[in-house]
C-alpha cells in the first residue's frame, strides 16, 4: 500500500525495491537511478516474472517493483495483471521501450502506479521513482499531451473487472474470443472441460455478463480503444505463457 510505503521510506527505513527486466543494461541502468533516488536502497533483480514472484513470495516488503511487460514468457498485460493479483499491495511502475498513449492509459487503467518510458534519462528516472514512492502516479506530461484515447465510463468498468481475473482465467477469456470450445481450451490448458467449465462461469460473473457471445461483444468494444491486440499490445514481441 503506497501510504505505508510512504511512511517506511521518509522515516528513514532502507527503502526496498525490486527491478523485473530481462535485459542486463536495462536492468544495471534502473539500479543507477534507484541509486540516485536512495543511495541507501536495498534493490534486487529478476529476470523473469515466476523470478520476480518467487522473490516476492520469499521476502516481501518492497517498496516499489520496476517492471518491463515484454519478458519472455509474458503476453502483453499479463505480467502487470499477475502482480496486481498476487502482490495488490505492492506499488508498479512499468518502464517500457512501448511509449504508446494507448499503451499508457492500458497501463495505468489496470493499476500501475506510474508509466516511465526506457528512453527517459536517468534524472528523470529517479524523479519519476521518488515521486511514486511519495504517492503519486507517474506518466510523463510530453507522452500524454494531447491525447484523445477517452475512455467512457462502461470501459473503464470493463477494464477494472478484467483486472480481477486471475492468470488462468485470462488464458481463457482469450481463447473464448477466439472462438475456441470448452473442449478445445481444455485441450490446450491440459485441464479438465469441468474446470474450464467453472473458469468461464467465473469470467462470466466477473464481467457481470450472461453469456461468451456477451464476453466476445464487450472484448471486442474494448479493442476498439486498445487496438487490435487487446491482450497482446506487443504481438510481434516476445511471446509465450505467463508464468502461473
């Protein structure tokens, strides 16, 4: 919670942080400006999001998680949406080669706690880190400006309940607007059609709608404001499973 984070780090506790990105520069540049911001922090790689979530598990008590979406492994969201899931109190800040206004308002839209582009200096990178840990929420003015990505209040209410679905339960919210069967999505996932079935009942209540077609139409309205790759923002990236 960024309230406890806040009195943690002006207190003059060792400030914790965790960087998830799996590249080696990228990673060595985010230790130099979490240097910059507190010299005295206690900062921990992973390479990976099951790396990241493994750390978590174990230790808890950071402050701040620094995340790249493209990890391999990770499709579009998913990463983000997994931490916001299992870690809820743990603050985001996702830092993205991707500088997208649309990329950005997804970003913040399913909780992050700020957006700082890679291309930002590191100034401004620990700028950017000191005023998240103080509480605000971080998008660069320039990146913004101008936008005309208006999300309306049904959308929002869409997007905040995708947000509460699990890992699995987005494996199969995506394969449901693919047009894949119960028995097809079982197939694929190695799981029983009687799990697949309660997954679908749990998106189904989740989104507060009654039927797939419903979920197809509500998914399909929402890419019109996320693009095409709704789920999958960086399709011609790296792509794979999310770690569960």
């Amino acid at each position: 919670m960024v309230g406890e984070t806040d009195m943690s780090v002006q207190s003059g506790a060792m400030a914790k942080f965790l960087i998830i990105d799996d590249h080696p520069l990228f990673r060595e540049a985010l230790h130099s400006a979490v240097t910059q911001a507190y010299p005295d922090a206690d900062t921990q790689d992973a390479a990976s999001l099951s790396e990241a979530c493994d750390i978590l598990a174990a230790e808890g008590g950071f402050d701040l998680a620094l995340l790249d979406l493209n990890l391999p492994g990770v499709r579009g969201m998913d990463g983000l949406l997994h931490l916001r899931t299992n870690f809820p109190r743990l603050p985001v800040v996702v830092v993205s080669g991707h500088e997208e206004r649309k990329v950005i308002s997804q970003v913040i839209a399913y909780g992050a706690a700020g957006f700082i582009p890679k291309s930002a200096k590191k100034a401004a990178l620990a700028d950017a880190i000191q005023k998240v840990i103080n509480g605000a929420v971080f998008v660069p003015d320039d990146l913004l400006a101008g936008s005309d990505d208006q999300i309306d209040a049904h959308a929002q209410d869409m997007i905040d309940r995708v947000a509460t679905l699990t890992p699995q339960q987005l494996k199969v919210l995506r394969m449901i607007c693919d047009g894949l069967l119960n028995k097809q999505i079982a197939y694929q996932l190695e799981v029983g059609e009687t799990t697949v079935k309660a997954h679908v009942s749990e998106i189904l209540r989740k989104l507060n709608v009654f039927s797939r077609t419903q979920v197809v139409i509500e998914m399909s309205k929402l890419e019109q404001i996320s693009g095409p790759d709704l789920f999958d923002p960086f399709a011609h990236g790296k792509s794979g499973k999310a770690g569960a």
